[in-house]
C-alpha cells in the first residue's frame, strides 16, 4: 500500500434496534440474562445484547444428545460409508439391503451402472455426516464426501421402524 492511497476500515453496522433496557415490558433481569448467555462459549447465542429482539429466545443451544441420538448418527454414519462404497463399486450393492429401503436400493443400482465418469476421479471418502432429528423415528441426514480432490453433498432421510433404522430417501451431488 502505497502512502497515497486511504487506508480502508470496515466499520460495524450501526445499530437499529433499541438496546433490551428501553423495551418496555422487558425487566432488567431480562438483559442480564441475555448478556450471561453471551459469555456461555457452550452454547450458540448472540454476542451483542443489544440487538437482541424482546421475543427471540434467550440462549438456543444444542438439544444435549441422548442414546437415540447416538444411535441415529452411528447408523447415518455406517449407511453412508456403505452407500459410496458400494457407489464406487467395492461393495455389491445387495448388502444395502438391511440398510435402505428398495427404493435407495434401486437408485444406487441405477447410479452404479450409469456413473462411471465419477469413479474414474477415484474412490469417494466420506468427510463430515451431520443428523437433524425431526421427529422421535424420523432423522434428516447430511453431509459432504470427497472424490479426487472434489467436494460433493449427500443428503438423506432415515426411519426408524419395527426392524431399527432404515435408509428411506437418499440424494448424491
């Protein structure tokens, strides 16, 4: 940078809420909450109290994970490895079959014989899978796996049912 040219500073957005104290009908325990909450690195909540809206939650953190929870992301984890291996063609794809319904099934079948321009960028490498439980039996499913250098998303939903957790939808990008 040479001595004529300005220097540049981003500076804050201006604040256009007013702060939590001048709202009426919110007490001054209130925002002292909201500022405790702040300093709580555990949790997700909102670093500057006084943009802070009166009716949003105080403090949003995550649900503390039960043995569902656990049991959900070990079975998403165990059927998305299973899925791209047998994508890649290292696994039959029959032995999807105590995993995913016979629709995901059928997709993967369709997908091993018709993309065989991906496996030639190598073999796919699951790098992050994330559950979102929706409702008590059923789970969102999402993630990214890698194939030679490249990042692709994955997306699935998986139920619960009488025989355990199965792979009802899967998406591949």
């Amino acid at each position: 940078m040479s001595d004529r040219e300005p220097s540049r500073v981003l500076a804050p957005a201006p604040v256009f809420e007013p702060p939590l104290a001048d709202v009426p009908g919110v007490s001054g325990t209130a925002a002292n909450s909201v500022r405790q909450c702040a300093t709580r690195p555990e949790r997700w909540c909102r670093t500057r109290p006084e943009r802070q809206r009166p009716s949003a939650p105080q403090c949003a953190g995550p649900a503390p994970d039960s043995a569902a929870d656990t049991a959900v992301r070990r079975f998403a984890e165990r059927a998305v490895r299973v899925v791209l291996e047998a994508v890649d063609g290292r696994r039959p794809v029959a032995q999807l079959a105590p995993l995913a319904d016979p629709a995901v099934i059928a997709a993967v079948t369709t997908v091993v014989r018709t993309a065989a321009a991906e496996r030639r960028l190598g073999p796919a490498v699951a790098l992050a899978v994330n559950v979102a439980v929706v409702r008590p039996h059923v789970a969102e499913v999402f993630g990214s796996y890698e194939r030679g250098g490249r990042r692709f998303a994955l997306a699935a939903r998986v139920i619960h049912s009488r025989r355990g957790w199965r792979l009802a939808v899967l998406r591949l990008r």
